[in-house]
C-alpha cells in the first residue's frame, strides 16, 4: 500500500474566507501516485473547516450570512471568549461546517459526484493556517 502526506499553508487576507481547494487536493492527487484509494483533507486547527460544496460565488456569500446568523462574532456572547480570546463564533462555524472530507480515488482521480469541489473555510484567519492531505491505496 502506498501513502503520502501533505500539508498546505493558507494565510487569508481576511478573517473569514471560503477558498477552493480542489485543484490543490488533486495535485496531492497525481503527486502519491495512487490510483485506487483514499484521500483524507482535513483542517489542522478548530477555527477552520473542510467541506465540499458548490464552486458558486453566490452560495459562498449565503454561507458566510447563515454562519454569522448561527454564531454572530459579538466577542461578549460566548464564555469562550472569557479566556481572553475572541474567536468563539469561529469554533462554533467550524463545528458547523465540518473538520474533514474523505473521497475516494479510481483511476488516479477523485471520484466526485456532479458539482463537487472540496473548500477550506476560514473563521479565524490572517495568520498561518493548515491544511493536511492524507492519501494511501494502491
Ligand atoms: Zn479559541
């Protein structure tokens, strides 16, 4: 069995962000030489998710106004926050989102559904984050 990992740095602009990872996930992809397997991605920190999803600039927005909804920023809503820190509504929009995603590979492709692409969701950004992707198969 072969398996290959690999870790990618995302540094936003801004502190929250939705980014396409596909193109990224499949160069991982073509790099471990699998062609029946498994890829893992997977968020390293728990203020930022994985999901896969619409490429559809508009959905990306409903997302950012549904999470702000769910779990608005307002830094005296949360006991969290009473650490010292202000990033409470970022764990709870990475709950909400999702830590990791899992696709199969055939023929050294990811075997998505129609419409499929794989995002990392930035709750907490403007500082280094990860991202891990983990391959094995054959
Ligand atoms: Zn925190």
């Amino acid at each position: 069995m072969k398996s290959y990992r690999k870790t990618l740095t995302f540094t936003t602009r801004r502190k929250m962000e939705l980014i396409d990872i596909t193109e990224e996930v499949e160069k991982a992809v073509e790099e471990s030489g699998v062609k029946e397997g498994l890829c893992l991605v997977n968020s390293m920190h728990i203020t930022s998710s994985v999901f896969i999803n619409d490429h559809e600039p508009g959905l990306w927005e409903d997302f950012l106004r549904w999470l702000e909804e769910l779990a608005p920023y307002d830094p005296e809503r949360y006991k969290h926050n009473l650490t010292g820190e202000d990033n409470a509504h970022a764990h709870l929009k990475r709950q909400v989102m999702g830590r990791e995603v899992v696709i199969a590979i055939t023929n050294g492709r990811l075997d998505f559904g129609p419409w499929e692409r794989v995002f990392y969701g930035e709750f907490d950004g403007q500082r280094p984050k990860r991202v891990l992707i983990k391959i094995i198969g054959e």
